[in-house]
C-alpha cells in the first residue's frame, strides 16, 4: 500500500481590517494634533493654512495604513475636517481666555454660542482650510488613485466584451459554424453513381 501523507491544514486568510477600526485610529490622531493647532494657534492668534493641512495628512495617514479603499478615503477626508473645525474652536477658547482674560470655566459653561460666533471669528480663510484639510484627508489615503484604477478596471471590462463578436465565444475562440458546402441531403450508397455489379465501363 502506497502511504499517503495526511492532508495539510489549511492556511486562514487574513481578516480584512474593518472600517471601524480606521475610524477609531483616524480619529485619535486628528483630536490629537486638533490640540496642538488649536494650542499653537490660539497662543499666536494666527490661523495656519499649512498645519490644516499636516492634519490632514496625519490622519489620512493613519487611516491608509489600515484600509485603502473608497469608504476609508472618505471617512479621512470627514475627519480630517472635524479635526480642522476641533483645532479652530480650541485656538478661539485660548484667545478668549488670554486676550479677553475670560475664565477657561465661563468659556466651557457658554461653549455653545463660542461655537455660533466661530464662523465669524475664522471667516472664509478658517473655513478654506477646514476644506483643505478635508481634501489632504482624502488625497493621503488614495482618493485619486482609487478613482483612476476604478477606470481602468471598468474600461478594461467594456473592452472585453466589444472583442466578444456574434461569432466568437466568450472564451475568445470562433463558434461552430453550420457546414453548408454540401446539396443539403445524402445519396444512398446503393443509388450513387458508379460501376454496379452488371455495369461494365465502355470499351
């Protein structure tokens, strides 16, 4: 008898990494470096278009290097501009607490109408680079380039199928084609034409 090795366990693909878990990391890090643009900011009373930017950056970073699909390029771009609006809210808390000497406590208790008189406040510069953070979210993880190979792969689809004629199988190869080189009926062997066995050629 001829032995046969027993059969190898079989190895588990690895878990795709869920969405959830991308979420969570992005969204550390764009509460953290909200802090310190918020801090940096508000200590300068100056509104930097470039550290909106690096946040955006961070964080589609971060979420890139767990997935890199569309979802993922998406939610880095949402919280990269939720972190941009967080580091704009905590830089007005310091320059009312350090220019308008308000206590940090009042400051936290009336945060509400802090947060409806930002706009005012960061006017269209602040809310440029709220957008390009948004967009440096999105970029970082692989918007564009999730799009291009999207294309491609569709036009590679469509190609496919154009060289699929009437003729041909999906396979690429020509189908059967009816033979119609013949009359469309058989002679019988015993009436086809020839030498019978009382039949002899002319001299």
């Amino acid at each position: 008898m001829t032995y046969l090795p027993p059969p190898l366990p079989e190895t588990a693909a690895p878990a795709r990494r869920t969405l959830g878990l991308a979420i969570a990391v992005g969204s550390a890090v764009a509460i953290v470096c909200a802090f310190v643009v918020g801090l940096i900011g508000g200590a300068t009373n100056t509104q930097f278009t470039f550290a909106a930017i690096l946040l955006g950056v961070f964080v589609g970073q971060a979420v890139r290097r767990i997935r890199r699909d569309t979802q993922a390029a998406i939610a880095a771009g949402l919280i990269s501009l939720v972190g941009s609006a967080l580091a704009s809210l905590i830089a007005l808390t310091m320059r009312l607490v350090r220019a308008v000497h308000i206590p940090l406590s009042i400051v936290l208790a009336h945060m509400p109408r802090v947060i409806s008189a930002m706009p005012h406040v960061i006017g269209g510069f602040g809310f440029l680079s709220w957008a390009l953070a948004a967009y440096a979210g999105w970029v970082s993880v692989g918007g564009p380039r999730i799009q291009r190979a999207r294309m491609r792969a569709e036009t590679a689809a469509v190609g496919y199928g154009q060289t699929d004629g009437p003729d041909q199988q999906p396979g690429g190869s020509p189908a059967a084609q009816p033979d119609h080189s013949g009359s469309g009926f058989t002679v019988p062997p015993d009436q086809a034409p020839g030498f019978g066995p009382t039949q002899m050629p002319d001299g």
